[in-house]
C-alpha cells in the first residue's frame, strides 16, 4: 500500500472544513481518507477530535424497522 499524500502532515482549517462538508453529506470514511489524502483512521481519529460525527444520518438504528 502507498502512503497518502498528507500522511503526517498537519491538519488546516482548510482540511477541517472538507472534513465536516464530507461527513455532514454522508460520505463514507475510506473515500474522505481518498478525497483528502489521508488513511480511514486519520480521518475517524481526526473527526473525533474535532467533534465531528462520522455516523451515517440516513439510516434507522438497529432494532426500529418496520416488518
């Protein structure tokens, strides 16, 4: 596996506000990790410490569909 192009690199303000745009339309963690340059991990370890949640919103919880 390559190493990403901003592995190790720091975080912007630039980078930050991609992160909560990406999340906030659902997008899934391994393709922001692809769109930014950054591995899955960065990214959920990143979003955590910024307060931004990674969890879909478009999708009931466990145990509360209909049958």
């Amino acid at each position: 596996m390559t190493t990403p192009k901003n592995n190790n690199k720091p975080w912007t303000p630039t980078d930050n506000a991609k992160l909560r745009t990406e999340a906030k339309g659902n997008t899934p963690t391994r393709v922001i990790g692809l769109h930014m340059g950054r591995t899955p991990s960065a990214v959920q370890s990143h979003a955590a410490d910024i307060g931004v949640s990674l969890k879909p919103t478009n999708q009931s919880p466990y145990g509360t569909s209909k049958k």
